[in-house]
C-alpha cells in the first residue's frame, strides 16, 4: 500500500488503476472457471458411446444427398442425443469452455474422429450443463450433435459459484479497500471543513492525489486567512471597545456635576445603555477568539450562587439541584451565559427556578420563568443575532438583542445544545444540555 501512500497520479488514474485490477482479477478467476471446465472427463462408457454414436452417424449422414441429411440427422437422434446437419460452421459462443479432456476420451475409442476437426463444448455451466459439439464431413458440410440430458459427474455447479462468487466479492472488498484509502483525505477534509467556526484551528495533512492535495492545501490557506481576519477584527473591536469607554467615563463624570436631577439621570440611564450595547457586542463578536482555558468548575455552586444574588437583589429566585457537581468547562463564558438567562428571565417574569440535574449521559441546566413566554414558531429565530419580539417582550431592554446569541455561542464552545421551550403552565424554559465528559 505504499505505492496510494502519496501517489503520483491524479484522482482519476487511481480510478482507473483500481479498476484495471479488478478486471484482471476477474479475467483470471473466468480462466480458471474454463480450464475446470476443461479438464471434465466422463465415465469411459459415456465416451465409448458418444463416440460410436458420433461415428455411425458421420458414416450414415455421409452415404445421404445433401437434400436428405436434415431428415437423415433427425432420425438419428435418440433420447441421449440430438443430431443436426448444417453445411457451415455457426459461431461458437464465448462463454462455452472448451471440454479438452472430454474430447480426449472420444478420440482414444474412436481415432478416425481426429481428422473430423471435432469440437465440444460445455453449454450453461452449473446444474443443466448439457455438452455440444460438431464434426467436419468429407464435402465440408458439418454434423452437429447435443446431449440431451445434463452431463453426470460434473460438480461444476458448485465451483462455478463458488469461482464466481468468490473473486466477486474479493473484487468489492479490495475496491472498496482501495478506493476508502483513495478517499481517505477528502473525509479528513469533510471533518475539519465542519469543525470549521467551532473551536482551534487544524490544519488538514496534505495528502492523497494531485487534485485532492491541491483542494486541502487551499482549505489550509483558507483556513489561515479566516484566522487572521477574526484575530484583525478582534483586535479592532477591542480597540474600539476601549476607546468608546474612555469617553463615557468623561461623559459619566461630567454628568454627576449637572444640577438637573431629571437632565442627570436620564443621561446616565442612556451612558449605561451605551456600555451595555458595546459589553453585549464585544462578547458576542470576540468569543470565537475567546482565550480563556477550561476548569473544573462546581456547576451546583455556580447555578445556586446566581439564584442567590437574584434574591439578593430583591427578586424571586430558587435553585433546585444537588449540593456539588464538578465539570469541565470555560468558567468566566459559561457563567456569563448563565447570568443571561437568569437575567432574561427576571426581566420578563417575576420568578426563576434554576434547576440542575445530573443523569447518565451528561448534565442538564434548566432556567424557567413564569414570563409570558415567546411563540411557538418564534423559538427557534430568537436565538438568531440582533433580533427582538416586540410583540412578546417588553422594547425597554438594553443591548442589541445579543443575549441569547451569546449564551448560544458559550453553550456551542463546551459541546453542548440550548433550546428553548414554553412551559405546560406558562413561562419560557431554557435548557441546557451538556455532553458527558472522559473521566481521568
């Protein structure tokens, strides 16, 4: 297999390579399927009779005017045999192997037959293999003959199967062998090309044919651009970030010394509207680029702690779930995307639940709310960037619409799934669903 280990022919030659071998696999399985053909023999009583039959018929046929030799060969055939007179040689078919040894017999009882130019052949090899042939007369004409019941003694049945079979299904074993180890790097390509978007960077290994190597060594180079327009374009929005917190903080600072009350809050309420849009965006915008390493974090402590500062702060919060649970996962990311749901749902209900269950599988995190929910077929657009339901929600929230987004994209970077869903009761469930973890 060294030769398909970094080939120097395209896609399409190993194709045809592939190909060429099966054919000569085959070709050589049907030479061997005629050459047992050939080697058939009947019992020596067989022979001693076909071939006097053979001779007496010549002779008889022979004595008859052309015009007779038809109804002459009729006459002459019995129930083991069927006779024919015809003044040309009909094609022989392919596919009928040639009975060498056979013929050998006939000419050891009756050698006048050699100089007939005496052929046989074994028609439909397998289970009605019948035998056939023909012999030269002395003007040219040709005496043909066929036995009418199927040869005994010839297991061919069961080899031909067994020979046609057998290199038929080595044939599709082999090909697919070989063509899995042709296509091995496009399915190396199919798997990174889906990682794409949704974690590190892995460069593909360059190998396979000419045309597949030229595609991976540009999904490589693709990949490296796509990298360095999100590290430009995180490095720009960090920039802007910080050059747009700069001026709010002068703007905050200037605000606290006007002597309007209304004038002062109103434009402190819009300051922290703006760096609640521009928080919401960053984290939203430089979270594929997010360097934070995963922890072992206690998901039990963490979802109780977010329960416990909503209380804190006045509202109706309850976390339901066991005392620890540790997992593997980005601490500062998956927290905020907690902090997003159970923010979302105080802002639309008066009441959250934050449940914690642990199964067999992995985990799952259920944040409710006793809001008026979002509609059925709205679920699914409203974890899309920068959309709003109006109609469902209340238009005072600050930010882009960005929250779900983001606890979308936390929840994605540790393999997990969030769906949204209405309660039986009433109120929006959101649910996390994390995978299991290796154990080490």
């Amino acid at each position: 297999m060294t030769f398909l280990r970094r080939p120097a022919v395209g896609l399409l030659g190993q194709v045809l390579a592939i190909l060429l071998l099966t054919m000569v696999i085959e070709f050589g399985a049907s030479t061997l399927l005629y050459e047992r053909a050939s080697s058939f023999a009947v019992r020596d009583d067989e022979a001693n009779r076909l071939a006097e039959h053979l001779v007496i018929s010549r002779r008889l046929i022979a004595e008859r005017p052309p015009t007779e030799r038809a109804a002459m060969a009729a006459e002459l055939t019995t129930d083991r045999y069927v006779l024919q007179w015809g003044d040309t040689l009909p094609a022989i078919p392919a596919i009928a192997p040639a009975l060498d040894e056979m013929q050998r017999q006939v000419f050891e009882w009756e050698p006048s037959l050699a100089a007939t130019d005496l052929w046989m052949r074994l028609q439909s090899p397998g289970r009605r293999s019948v035998v056939s042939g023909g012999l030269r007369l002395d003007d040219g004409s040709w005496l043909f003959f066929r036995t009418r019941q199927p040869v005994a003694n010839l297991n061919l049945s069961f080899e031909r199967i067994a020979l046609a079979m057998v290199p038929a299904i080595a044939l599709m074993l082999l090909g697919a062998l070989l063509l899995g180890r042709v296509l091995l790097p496009l399915r190396r390509l199919a798997t990174a090309a889906d990682r794409v978007g949704h974690g590190a960077v892995e460069h593909v290994e360059e190998d396979g044919p000419g045309e597949v190597r030229r595609v991976i060594t540009a999904f490589n180079r693709m990949q490296d651009r796509i990298q360095a327009l999100i590290a430009g374009r995180t490095q720009a929005l960090a920039a802007v970030g910080h050059d747009l917190r700069t001026p709010l903080a002068r703007l905050r600072l200037r605000t606290e010394a006007l002597a309007q009350a209304d004038t002062r809050d109103a434009i402190a309420h819009d300051v922290a509207e703006m760096e609640a849009m521009i928080t919401s965006l960053l984290a939203f915008l430089g979270g594929a680029a997010d360097p934070e390493q995963v922890s072992i974090v206690d998901l039990a402590v963490l979802c109780a702690t977010l329960a416990d500062d909503a209380e804190d702060r006045g509202r109706t919060a309850h976390y339901v779930g066991p005392d620890h649970c540790e997992w593997r996962l980005r601490r500062v990311g998956f927290k905020r995307a907690l902090a997003n749901l159970v923010e979302n749902a105080l802002h639309y209900g008066d009441a959250v639940t934050v449940t914690l269950l642990i199964g067999q599988p992995g985990v799952t995190i259920r944040i409710e709310d006793d809001g008026p929910g979002i509609p059925d077929d709205e679920l699914e657009h409203v974890l899309e960037p920068f959309v709003r339901l109006d109609a469902a929600r209340a238009r005072d929230t600050v930010g882009f619409g960005l929250g779900l987004s983001i606890v979308q994209l936390a929840v994605a970077a540790e393999g997990g799934v969030l769906t949204l869903s209405n309660r039986p009761g009433g109120g929006l469930r959101a649910q996390i669903e994390l995978p299991p973890q290796e154990t080490k």
